[in-house]
C-alpha cells in the first residue's frame, strides 16, 4: 500500500522528488502535464504491445486484456466470481483492504456487510470505460493476514453480461504456483504489467500490518500509484490468482511503503523496488449460496471480525 496521491503530490512540490503511490485518488485533467499524459499513454501502449507479443511467442499463454477489470476512485479492481458463482448471483468487485472509502482497516480489523454506494468503472478488453457498476454493500474488508475488500454490487452478473457483454474474472481455488506467467491489470491507469511469480513469502511486514504468504513478483511488473486491488491474472488461465497490494520504494525496512520479507526464522530481508500481492484462493471458501459470505463455512480461513 502506498500513500495517496494527493499527498505525494504535495510532498514532490515541498522536496522536489518522490516515488508514484499504490493508491492514487482521481487524477484531475488540469493536473496533469503534457510530458507527464504522453508518458502514460506511452507506457500503456507498450506495456499492451509487450502482452500481444507474449502470447503470440508462446501458444500456453494468453493474452490477457481489461474486459472485467474496474476503476475505483482510487485504487484498481476487478469483476470477480468463484467456481461455484451462478449468473443470477450478486455479482462481486474485488480490490485491496487499504482501498475502502472508510479508511485502512487497524490491525485485527474486519469489516463485513457494510453497508456502501461506491461506484466502479468497468472497462472492456480494450481499457474503455462502458459502464458504472454500484455496491450495495462491502461483503467482506480488512489488512489483517490479507489486503483484501469484496463489495457485494446491486446487479446480477447475467444482468451485467446483458448491458455490456462483460463476464467476470474467475478467482481460482488452487494455490498460485512459482514461475508461473501473469499479468497486474490495473483498471485505474488502463495498463497491463507482464511478469512471473518469483516466490512466495512467509510473512510480509509494512508498518503495523502484517501479510502471510504473500505473492513476490519479478523485477518487471514495476506497478505504480493507482494499481493496488488489480487482479493478479494467471495467463494461462485467464484466473485471478492475486490482488496487487504493495511494494517497497524506498529500500527502508518494514516501513509503510517499504515492506519488508519475514521468513519462518524470523530472519528480514529488503528488497527495494521489488512488488507484492495477496493470494486470493482463500477466498471461494467463506461465499456460499448466492454469493453470500459465511465465514464459519468449512475451509474458510480468512480472519474474523
């Protein structure tokens, strides 16, 4: 989790220097620079081209494209559904704890069937926005182990196929595995980071939260301000496997901003400029019937309230 923009922004103008946020709140077209707009757009392209070359290098990967990805007022998202998620369901937005329009949830904090309006911009394949998708409620939030918010939306998944021929992401059940080819889709910046799954790490340390088993990129998937709560999409599959959701930026050690790696010794290792997520195959688990959270359901593991 990073700090948000608006905050950084002040604090570039103040020391001249800075790294871009996890969590951006909504760029205004005014505040935005000529240099700055063509670099993004830049990087959006390549960052498309460099996904279509993949996967026509390689016929077992996939090329993974916007179509079910949201953008929130300040962080990124995805359309998701479980295996077991039938189309007259409620349908689901995924994004990251520290994403909540009511603040970062404290340590040991557990939000569930909270009440929300938020909105969520969904994008086709090609990044546009086609649509507004609303929350009836958060199902389920919190920091705690995890860096996770499922909102629970006032539309069916068949009514959203019907309005915009979007489908959701699938969330697989199975453990990710290391080595695997994925892509960081951020629905906020419209851009697709490539990468791999380079390890896994026992506990992941920023400031006073702590995540467990957490997903380590490759150095190539560089996420910037505005991708926490993008899908983590296994190309080959086409399933989300993780949730975007920190990053160190500075080389400080367990800092906000600069988490830093535990393992079962309790030995800490840094590693600056290096980006994190939360595995998500918990969490099929804890939804039963209806897309209904329960979290006494068998095999249900995340934190409680």
């Amino acid at each position: 989790m990073r700090k948000p923009l608006g905050v950084m922004l002040l604090a570039l103008a103040i020391a001249g220097v800075g790294a871009a946020p996890a969590v951006a709140a909504e760029p205004a077209a005014s505040a935005v620079d000529t240099d700055t707009l063509t670099s993004v757009v830049h990087d959006a392209v390549t960052s498309t081209t460099e996904s279509v070359n993949r996967a026509l290098a390689s016929p077992s990967v996939k090329a993974v494209n916007f179509a079910g990805t949201v953008s929130l007022s300040n962080c990124s998202g995805s359309l998701i559904r479980f295996p077991a998620s039938e189309d007259n369901d409620p349908a689901l937005v995924m994004s990251n704890g520290h994403c909540l329009e009511t603040g970062m949830p404290g340590p040991g904090q557990v939000v569930v069937d909270r009440a929300s309006s938020r909105t969520f911009g969904l994008l086709n394949s090609s990044g546009s926005r086609i649509g507004t998708l609303r929350a009836s409620k958060i199902a389920y939030g919190t920091m705690t182990d995890t860096d996770v918010s499922v909102y629970q939306l006032t539309t069916t998944y068949a009514q959203i196929k019907s309005s915009y021929g979007i489908s959701p992401l699938t969330v697989a059940d199975t453990h990710p595995v290391a080595g695997t080819a994925i892509t960081v889709a951020s629905g906020y910046w419209k851009r697709l980071y490539n990468c791999n799954i380079d390890g896994f790490v026992y506990r992941l340390k920023e400031g006073d939260w702590t995540f467990k088993d957490s997903v380590r990129y490759t150095s190539a998937c560089n996420t910037i301000g505005g991708t926490s709560g993008s899908p983590v999409i296994d190309q080959a599959t086409n399933k989300v496997v993780a949730v975007n959701n920190t990053g160190n930026e500075d080389g400080e050690r367990c800092t906000v901003n600069n988490p830093c790696e535990v393992d079962a010794s309790g030995n800490v290792t840094v590693r600056k400029g290096i980006n994190y997520a939360q595995e998500t195959y918990r969490i099929p688990a804890c939804f039963g019937v209806d897309n209904k959270l329960d979290l006494s359901r068998s095999g249900c593991v995340l934190p409680k309230p």
